[in-house]
C-alpha cells in the first residue's frame, strides 16, 4: 500500500512530528522517497494500492486502508490455509 500526498502537506505533518523545521538533506530525502515511490507504484501496479489523499478526506482514506488490508489478509489466508477463515476480515 502507498499512501500519496501533496509534497507540502507531508512536509507540515513530518515538522510537526519531529518539532521543529526540516534540514535541507531531510528535504532531499522526502523528496526522493515520495519519487521512488512513484516510480516502484508505477512499475509494478499489481503489487501496490496507490491511495492519493490528495483527492479522499481522511475517513474515505482510512477506509481504503481497512478494506485493502482485509483483501489482503483473506488473499494471504486462502493461499496459505485454503480451508481457515480469517478472523479480521469479518
């Protein structure tokens, strides 16, 4: 899963975490990570969900994540024990 946002609003939230204004290589290193990680997404879109929360508020976000994760886990549990139900994915 590769959560997507507007490069601004990561850098605020990523300020807010640490307290206090990013370093220029901590800059650089937000930067690269949200390319990479496009490029990764792009190259391989049946291995991740892009969720862009620059076009969902939080809740449908939120949402998106559960839901992946319960398709994922009852993807995982019929491939591996095909006869067990998954007790998360109710």
């Amino acid at each position: 899963m590769l959560l997507r946002d507007e490069p601004g609003a990561c850098l605020r939230r990523f300020c807010q975490r640490i307290g206090r204004l990013a370093r220029p290589d901590e800059l650089a290193l937000l930067a690269r990570v949200d390319r990479l990680s496009a490029d990764l997404a792009t190259d391989d879109p049946d291995r991740f969900t892009v969720i862009d929360r620059r076009h969902a508020d939080e809740q449908a976000v939120v949402d998106t994540i559960i839901l992946v994760c319960r398709r994922t886990a009852q993807t995982v549990s019929a491939t591996a024990n095909p006869n067990k139900e998954v007790p998360c994915a109710r």
